[in-house]
C-alpha cells in the first residue's frame, strides 16, 4: 500500500525555451524529451518535469506553476473522496505503459496531481544539491483545507506554531508542511511550493537574479523566488 506521498513535480510555462534555459543555468540540468514533455536530470538522475502550458490554459490566464505529484493506490477512489470533500477535479485520465493520473484543487484552489502506477519513481532526496527536497503547500487559512486533505490522503496536520502545520503520512512519517501566509504577502492563489536543495546559496541566488528570477522572501534558511516569468514560486535551501 502507497502512504500517499509527495514524489515529484513538474513545470507548466508559457515560455518553454526560456524557462528551460533558466533552470538549467540555475541547477544545471539537462533535458530529455518525450513528445511534447522534458525531464530535467542532474547527471543521470531524473529531477522534475516541463512542459509547455496547453493553449486552453493560456486562454484562461493560468500562470506559469510548479505542480506537486502525490502518488496514490488508487485514482478513481482519492478522486470520489475530494469531490464529496469539496475539491475540483480537472482532469482524470489513464495513460497508457505510464499510470493513472487526476489533477485535483483542494477547497482553496490549490492544485496538484495525484497519480497511481509503478512508473513514476519519486525524485524527492534529502540532501542532494539541485533536485527537489520538499514539498509544501501555502495557504490563506488552514483551517480551510485540512478536513480535505485529511479526509482523502488520511494526513495529520499538526501545529508546530502559529501558521505553521507538519503533514504526517499514515505511518507517521513527516512528508511535507503547511504555511498560512496572507494574500498580501502570497497573492491571490493557494499553491504547492517545491524546495530545491543547493551546494551554495550565495551562488544560486547571483544566477536565479542575473536569469530574470526575482526573490520575495529570505527567512534565514530559505529563501523564497520566482522564475524569470514573475510567476512559477520556489525555494532553495543550502544542503550538506
């Protein structure tokens, strides 16, 4: 039985050569594509996902985002409880020699996907520089979206202080956080954030700000930015 973990993360742009070229100068990663979709490597470790924003979404003005991949037993089930628990189900669908996979918004709008298959091996290390090391969803109000949660992966959100909520899986393993942070601060949108581990911070930061990235915030051990689109959130933290 799957615990319901976070396990990968892909990027959806408007701009698919720029971005490709940001990320690659900021984590030196390299691309392998596959119709119209590149995995990024670090050496020959597979790290994330890009893809061009389909035009539907454009019409929509969806912004640039990264998504966050909760792997799952089963699709049909995780997609009946989130949407008697209030969650929007935007797509649902099988893909064939990869799994099954459903792109779901919590009650707050948040969205991520959820995916059931052997295919998809998680990237997420603890340590390692330039790939993912964590997951975390930002939120206006917390209080909100933990029934939801809750109720369809079988999480604990647990109040580590004011805002600030530990996700612990079904084996009581923590998995990933929760942060309130009010729209002025955040936006209007509630969103998954991915943590990208780095061997210097000093250095990252001077190639995300010479690439068009922005920063937004710098608590001490992290510091939050955006891409060159202004749009796509992240964080990088210095590891060992």
């Amino acid at each position: 039985m799957k615990a319901n973990n976070p396990i990968f993360a892909d990027l959806s742009t408007y701009s698919l050569k720029e971005t490709m070229f940001f990320y690659e100068d900021v984590f030196n990663w390299k691309y392998y594509k596959s119709n119209d979709y590149y995995l990024a490597y670090k050496n020959d470790k597979e790290v994330v996902g890009l893809y061009e924003t389909p035009e539907k979404f454009k019409q929509m003005r969806m912004p640039h985002f990264w998504m966050t991949y909760i792997q799952v037993n089963d699709v049909s089930t995780t997609v009946a409880k989130a949407r008697a628990l209030g969650g929007i189900i935007e797509m649902e669908q099988s893909l064939d020699s990869f799994g099954k996979v459903a792109l779901i918004r919590d009650p707050q709008g948040a969205g991520f996907t959820i995916y059931e298959g052997d295919q998809l091996k998680s990237t997420r290390t603890q340590n390692e520089p330039d790939t993912l090391i964590w997951n975390e969803l930002h939120v206006s109000d917390a209080q909100n979206i933990i029934p939801f949660y809750e109720g369809i992966f079988d999480w604990q959100f647990h109040e580590a202080s004011v805002g600030y909520f530990k996700i612990y899986n079904s084996n009581n393993k923590h998995i990933a956080d929760t942060l309130e942070i009010s729209n002025s601060d955040k936006g209007k949108y509630e969103y998954w954030v991915c943590v990208f581990g780095v061997s210097s911070i000093e250095k990252t930061k001077s190639r995300i700000l010479n690439n068009g990235g922005t920063m937004v915030n710098d608590d001490g051990e992290r510091i939050f930015y955006t891409d060159h689109s202004g749009q796509a959130f992240f964080y990088i933290k210095e590891v060992l």
